[in-house]
C-alpha cells in the first residue's frame, strides 16, 4: 500500500502541525486570550482537518476500488459508509 496517491508521511506530518496547533489553542484559553482570537484558531483547526480528512478519504477510495475482487457496488457502500463517518451521519 505504499502506492497511495497522498503519501502517509504527508498526513502524518498534517497532523503533528494539527496537534501543535490544538497545544496552541489550550495555551490560549490558560491565558485567558480574547475569544475571538481562540475562535480563529478553532476555525483554522477545523479547516485542517477538513483538509485531513478529505486526503484519507482520497486514500481509501483508492484503496477501495484496486482491491482485487471488489465489486462496483461494494465499493459505493464502503465509501458511502466512510463519507456518513465523516459528516456525522449514521454509518
């Protein structure tokens, strides 16, 4: 699997910087930063891992649709599903 279309180091080093991001915000909030300016660092956090998300997401599509014996119609539920986990809708 090491032929994934976003390669897992870039994830990975996505999500340290996430992390470092989240350390950041709890600093904030300790020093009692004005809210807007822990909103917008919240709002940063969230696109990120939007960002993430969506770069696993294309991940598993691939992974989901060169797996041999995979039918159309599996492969559309499990994506499906991944999608639902996601959004927060029902899996």
């Amino acid at each position: 699997m090491s032929d994934l279309p976003i390669p897992r180091t870039e994830i990975r080093s996505r999500l340290k910087k996430i992390e470092g991001q989240v350390r950041g915000i709890h600093d904030m909030v300790e020093q009692e930063r004005q809210c807007i300016d822990i909103m917008v660092q919240l709002a940063a956090v969230k696109g990120a891992l939007e960002t993430v998300a969506g770069l696993v997401l294309r991940n598993y599509a691939s992974i989901c649709t060169e797996s041999p014996g995979n039918q159309d119609t599996d492969t559309g539920a499990k994506l499906a599903r991944a999608v639902a986990i996601w959004i927060g809708g029902k899996s």
